[in-house]
C-alpha cells in the first residue's frame, strides 16, 4: 500500500498554466491550492479538479508555501509551481517511490522553457530542485525569495524532469527578474550585507564563465544565451541595487 500523498501548490491568477499542472498530478490522494487572490479563472479551475482551495493573503514566498504545506491531510507533500508539470517519467517514479519509500526528501531536475525551448545545459538545466518530502522531516524555509526546502536528513535524485513552462515572453519575464532582484537586495540590505566595486563587476562574470562554459549553456543555441545574460544581468543589477540601497539607507 502506497503512503498518500498531497499535492500543494500557491497560486495567484495561474489560469494559462494551471489545467496542465493539476492534470499531472491527478494520481495523488489530495491537491491542495493556497490562492492569494486570484481574479481570472484559476478557482473554477482547482475546483474543477475537486482541489480544496485556501485563500491566504500573501505572505512572501517561503512563508506562503510553508502555510499550504500545513494545510495538507497528508504528511508526504509534492510541492509544485502552477507553472510548473510533471513529465511521465517522474510522475512513475513518485508513484513507485511511495510504495515503499527510503527516505524523505527527495529532488529531481527542473527543465525550464525559454523563447519556445526547453533549456537542457547551463542555468537552465538541471536547476535541480527539492519537492517531495515528509513534512515531519522537512519544511520550506522563510525566505520571502529564492526559498529553498530545509530538510534534517539525506536528499534523494529521482531522475525524471520536472517541466516549467511559464509561457512568459522576456517582457515579461524581465518584470518578474526585475521584482525578484529588488526583494534580493532588499534581504541582503536586512542582514547587514554590504557590496563593492569588484563584486558588482566579477559577480556576473563569473556566473557566464560557470554556466554558458563550463556547463555548457551555449549547447542551447541562442535561448541559452539570452537566458544566460539576463542572468548575469540579475546578479549585477542585484548588487547596484544594494549598493543604492546602503546609500539612501532605507529599504524600497
């Protein structure tokens, strides 16, 4: 007999990309959506899908998916993104894990869609991330971006992909770096960290030569490269916005 499991998910005016997500994700016990507001039609969407469905006004990224957790029956937890799906390979494989499973915690590879291609090298691939886990064992940490599972045990791979396809073009998708790199400042500013000229000027230097050399990124043709430079960009721009921060010395 298999140990249930719950599927969570956070999400806000998801209606483009979340039918595909719940559709992955039908073999599980339980789906639970904590919203945060939606206006369009991601409610009717979950209920469709007999999803029980939480509001929760926000409360930053960490916090927020740690509250769905604990609004889940089961304490093994798949942790998705609306934008986000389960290829057939990892779905088998949560399946069969669950029948007996050896640990709890486990991650897998999240291959991310970019100008229409499926990212396979660089930054892009394989962005391994932890989403299965024993909420006894486990649990989401407070950061309000770029929140990460904190887990007391071993992690295991499981080697199917996890496929994000957001479907945002680079208008879109540079309003959404340009937030995140502003709440990254603004949690580095909190914690007394401080920037100078020499990392603001290698920091992205080095991200390039990791990721679009050593791992390869230029494999993906020119996504590869534009993903990779808005990348380099964010660590830049994350820094110039920290160092302004220091200045004004205040918050945004």
């Amino acid at each position: 007999m298999s140990e249930a499991l719950s599927v969570v998910l956070i999400t806000k005016n998801a209606e483009n990309q979340l039918e595909k997500c719940l559709q992955s994700c039908v073999f599980a016990d339980e789906i639970v959506v904590v919203d945060s507001g939606s206006t369009d039609r991601t409610l009717a969407i979950a209920s469709a899908y007999k999803a029980k469905v939480i509001h929760q006004d926000w409360l930053g990224f960490g916090p927020q998916k740690q509250f769905a957790v604990a609004q889940a029956s089961h304490d093994w937890v798949l942790c998705l993104d609306a934008d986000e799906w389960l290829s057939d390979k990892l779905r088998h494989e949560i399946m069969s894990l669950l029948k007996n499973p050896r640990g709890y915690a486990w991650r897998f590879a999240r291959s991310n869609k970019f100008m229409g291609r499926f990212l396979q090298f660089g930054e892009g691939y394989p962005d391994y991330s932890l989403r299965l886990f024993h909420r006894q064992h486990a649990r989401w940490s407070d950061d309000v971006v770029h929140e990460y599972v904190q887990t007391d045990g071993q992690v295991g791979t499981l080697a199917g992909d996890l496929m994000h396809e957001s479907g945002e073009d680079i208008a879109l998708y540079l309003t959404k770096q340009n937030r995140y790199t502003s709440l990254q400042a603004d949690a580095l500013y909190q914690r007394g960290k401080k920037c100078g000229v020499a990392k603001l000027v290698f920091s992205p230097l080095t991200r390039f030569i990791k990721f679009y050399l050593v791992r390869q990124g230029f494999r993906d043709g020119l996504p590869g490269l534009v993903h990779i430079s808005i990348g380099c960009f964010n660590s830049y721009i994350k820094y110039a916005k920290l160092i302004e921060l220091h200045r004004l010395g205040k918050t945004r």
